[in-house]
C-alpha cells in the first residue's frame, strides 16, 4: 500500500491532493523528498 500523498504525475508534478497541496508538500519534506520548484500541481502538458 502506498499512501496517497506519495503519489506524484508522471511529469513529475506532485498534482493534487484532498488535504490541500501544502500538507502534501510538507508530509513529502518531512519524509525527506526534495522538492522542484516548478509549481506544485502544474503541467507540462
């Protein structure tokens, strides 16, 4: 089982999260993940 704030876009972009984008991005830099910063949720596409 992965936990759902670990899941990130193929391009690379953390992408959405039902807590919001900061609590993601803080439960990834508590864990250690280094962070683009690219904006969070945004797209290549």
């Amino acid at each position: 089982i992965i936990p759902c704030h670990r899941i990130i876009r193929d391009d690379g972009t953390i992408g959405g999260f039902s807590m919001g984008v900061n609590i993601k991005e803080r439960l990834l830099a508590l864990e250690g993940v280094k962070l683009s910063k690219q904006k969070a949720g945004s797209s290549k596409r």
